[in-house]
C-alpha cells in the first residue's frame, strides 16, 4: 500500500478539496446536520477506504441518496431514529455481499457506464458554473435536474446572470488558470510541480486573495460564497457535533423499509461506481465487487452509530482520485484522515476557502469526464452502442444518476432484444431453378421466445411450393415456444405444398409429423437441444 505513496499523497490532497465542499453541500441538501457529511466523509475514506479491495475507489455521502435522507428524517421523526435505518441498511449491505449479490455490477452494459460517466461530467459543470460566479442559492452536491432550492440546472445557471460576485469571479479565473498551467506545463517542467498539486496552489492562492480583499467593495467574497465548516469552541462542544440512533424506534416498520432503500440504493450506486471506476482505471485493476458491499456496510453501520450520512462510492471524488495519479487505497485513506485533522485543527483556515476556487477544479474533474472526443467516438461505434449512451447522458442531465441509467439500462436492454432478433438465424436461397424454391434457414446457437417475431416472419414469408431445409446441427439451445411455431407451421406447410427436411445430430428427417415428439423424444445425453 505503501509503494505508491509519492503518487498517492499529492492525490489524496486534490481529494480532499473535492469532497470537502460535497461533504458539507450533501448534508445540506439531505436536511441533516452539516457535520454529519464529513463524518460520512471521514468514515468512507478511513474505514471503507482500509476494508475495500478497491485501489482507487473513494467513498462518502452521495448525492444520490440526499432526496432519500430529507424524506426519512421527516418521515422516522428526527434524525436519530434515522440514524436507526443507516446502521440496520449497513447490516443489510453485509448480507448482500455475504450471499454475492456484488456480481449484478457486471450487467450493465459498457455503453450505459460510459454514458454514465459523462453524464456526471456534464453535470459537475452545469452546476458548478453558478458557483464559479459567486451565485451559490443552491447547495454542493445536489446534482439533480430539479433543486431543493426550487430552481433547476439551467435555470440556476441563468439567474447567475444577474448575480455575478467580481471577487469571486476573478479568484476562480485565477485558480482555472493555474490549474491548467500546472496540468500543461509545469508538471512536465520539474518533479517538484508533481508533488505540489495545482488544486493546493489554487486553494492557497483563494485564502490569500479572501483575506486581502476582505475589506473591498468591489473584490471582497462574501462569507456565502466560502466554506462552511462547523467551529467548535471546546472539545466538548466538537464531541456535541456526534449524533447517536435511537434504537427505540427499531420496532417501527419505515425504518425497516427506509433501511432497506438505502441498503438497496447505497449498493447499486456503489457496484455501478466500481464498474465506472475500473474503467476510468489506467491500471486497470478489477475491484472485487463483494468485498466492496461487506466494506460499504461496515462504513454505513459505524456511520449510522456516530451520526454519519449513509455512505457509497463516489464517482466525482474516485475520478478525482485517478486524474490526480492515486495508485493505491492510500491514497482514500490519508483523504480521511485529512478531512478529521482539518476540522478539528484548522476550521477556521477552511471556512476561508472560496467556493468559486474549488467550482474550478470540479470544472476540470468534469472536463475530463465528457471530453468531447468521447461523444464522436461512441457516435462512431453504431447506433447499438451509440444510442444507450447518448439516452444515459441525457436522461442524467435532465433527471437525476439512477434513473438517467434506469433509462439507459432500459434502452440496452431494448437494443439486445433486437440484436437477439435480428440473429436467431441465416437463410440463404439455394437454387429455383426446376420451379421449386430450395431455402436453407440455419438456426442460431441459442434460438429463445426473443426470436419468435423473426422466425415466425421468416417461415410466413416462405412462397408456395418450397423446400426448406432446417439446420439445428449447432443449435445448443432451442426454446419451447420455437418448436411449437415449427409444429403449428408444418399444418401450414402441407397447405402451401412446402416440404421440409430436419437436420439434426440425431439424423435427417423428412418432413417430420411431430415437432414437439421429435424433439421430446432426443437422448437426454444430447446436448444439441435443450
């Protein structure tokens, strides 16, 4: 773990400037205290980042399941007996991965993951740009189409139009443009320009420029526009910052049901972010996907025991993580460490961040996500993987992460159906020659009730007066519903004076008189049909 630590420390910071603002922004949009976000964050960074078999993965609150929270706490009646379904969706996480339930992360379909991927990239931009300008009415984190705050994406961004702050403005140039220097430039210059991380230099320069223009009409960054990261006056009032469930109210059925929506949500937002992640991986390393929802578990149930929000992994702080060159799981780990020793230490220095600094290292995070050479590479793929892709991108913007994949995964669905249709079999014309059309119609290896609508269409098209060999020889697997076509077909066949001649391991049969006692009467050893 230890190997990679001059890559992963410089990540690990870059890192921790992203999820802090999520952390507190998600907290906020989930109704919950703010201080339950980064204890969320803390726990996925230490814990999950120690327990999963991911190297790059990060874990935290996620955006996704903000809706879900602010609902339960109104719902369960406060935020403790909330905290009572965040520890038993823990304990249902571990169940999951316990029966292996991580291998659904394998179906979905690439197209969907790239799709998905950027969408969020796109996302990340969208809403950042209100915050690049000073307009900050809506929290970090909510990345829905339609905001708490009443607004949606675009709407935001246009009553930004009216409510650009120049100080925060100028800052938020001034970090991008450091940031792109130190991407472009520098980091090929010298090895010092890659162990101190632009995001650092970025985020040190706004302090300064806050603390300088303070006092200024003009340029001076309102205390709205800055993190807002809770300040302790003692450490008992730091310990009072902990929340603790009331398991009291374990006997109440919603907590059970809210329990399992966000063990079933934390899950499938985490197995496709794992998937995603691999795949962004230079690396390439294959992240055991049960372990990751046994370590997910441990992290909600000690989250939940401590105040924490529910935890998953997270795609905006794992590409963060590998654009920033993390190797290992070190480098989740030390992001936690840095999000617990910066609000008990230095509180204050980070409420003197500005948000507009932190939107221009999103804007990059984001920018590498939905590279435009991406939308021309899948567009050149066809439409099979074209279309999921470009429905998955879309319905992310204009709804929210899971059903933007809901649509996307529907559509591929939709697409592999018609891939089954269009394969069931080949047919090739022979000779017609002495006024009797010779067809050979081979039937693919697995012919399903997928295939009923192409092979049905097939055998109605066939003219009077046919002969139509039917090749099964390398057919593995052929459904129930296909053979009663076969059989209902050669009543029609005798009409139409069409003859047909079976080939099957079993032998050549002529015009058989059952279909179904043909193939109901096969050896069981044959494994040419089932």
């Amino acid at each position: 773990m230890f190997k990679h630590i001059k890559n992963d420390i410089p990540a690990s910071i870059v890192v921790f400037f992203v999820a802090l603002p999520l952390c507190l922004g998600i907290a906020l949009a989930s109704g919950a205290p703010l201080f339950s976000g980064v204890i969320a964050g803390i726990i996925g960074g230490v814990l999950v980042g120690g327990l999963s078999g991911s190297k790059i993965g990060v874990s935290g609150p996620a955006a996704g399941l903000a809706a879900i929270v602010l609902t339960a706490i109104g719902t369960l009646g406060g935020y403790e007996n909330f905290l009572v379904a965040v520890v038993l969706g823990g304990i249902i996480q571990i169940i999951f991965g316990i029966l292996k339930a991580g291998v659904i992360g394998y179906y979905f379909p690439s197209s969907v993951i790239k799709g998905m991927l950027t969408g969020i990239g796109i996302i990340i931009i969208l809403k950042q740009i209100p915050h690049f300008f000073g307009y900050d009415p809506d929290p970090e984190g909510d990345w829905a189409f339609f905001q708490v705050d009443g607004e949606n994406t675009f709407s935001e961004i246009l009553n930004t139009i009216n409510n650009i702050s120049p100080g925060a403005t100028l800052i938020a140039i001034i970090g991008l443009s450091i940031l792109l220097l130190w991407d472009k430039v520098l980091s090929k210059k010298a090895k010092v320009f890659q162990i101190i991380q632009g995001p650092l230099v970025a985020v040190a320069v706004g302090i300064i420029f806050y603390v300088l223009t303070q006092d200024s009409e003009v340029l001076g960054i309102s205390k709205d526009h800055l993190v807002k990261v809770p300040v302790p006056d003692d450490v008992s009032s730091f310990i009072g910052q902990f929340s603790f469930p009331n398991f009291s109210a374990i006997t109440n059925p919603k907590v059970w049901i809210t329990a399992f929506t966000i063990a079933l949500v934390a899950s499938l937002e985490t197995l496709l972010c794992v998937e995603a992640t691999d795949k962004l991986d230079p690396h390439k390393n294959v992240t055991p996907t049960n372990r990751e929802l046994l370590a997910q578990g441990a992290g909600n149930i000690v989250s939940g025991l401590i105040g924490g929000l529910p935890i998953t992994q997270v795609i905006v702080r794992s590409s963060a993580n590998i654009q920033s060159g993390g190797r290992t799981k070190l480098s989740a780990i030390i992001h936690g460490f840095l999000l617990l020793i910066s609000v008990i230490l230095i509180p204050t220095l980070l409420n003197m961040i500005p948000l507009s600094v932190l939107a221009a290292i999103l804007f990059i995070v984001g920018f590498k996500l939905a590279k435009p050479a991406l939308f021309i590479k899948m567009y050149k793929l066809g439409w099979k993987q074209s279309i999921p892709f470009f429905v998955t991108v879309i319905g992310i913007v204009f709804t929210d992460l899971l059903v933007g994949i809901s649509l996307g995964l529907a559509v591929g669905i939709v697409v592999i159906l018609l891939k089954s249709y269009q394969n069931s079999h080949f047919l090739h014309i022979e000779d017609n020659s002495d006024g009797k059309h010779k067809i050979k119609m081979t039937l693919a290896e697995e012919v399903t009730f997928f295939n009923k609508g192409a092979i049905l269409k097939e055998l109605d098209s066939l003219p009077q007066n046919t002969y139509l060999e039917l090749d099964v020889l390398k057919t593995r697997f052929l459904d129930y519903d296909i053979i009663e076509i076969l059989e209902d077909f050669s009543h029609k066949a005798k009409e139409r004076n069409i003859d047909i001649k079976l080939i099957s391991k079993r032998g050549v049969v002529e015009n058989p008189p059952s279909y179904i006692q043909f193939f109901e009467q096969r050896p069981k050893s044959d494994l040419s049909l089932s």
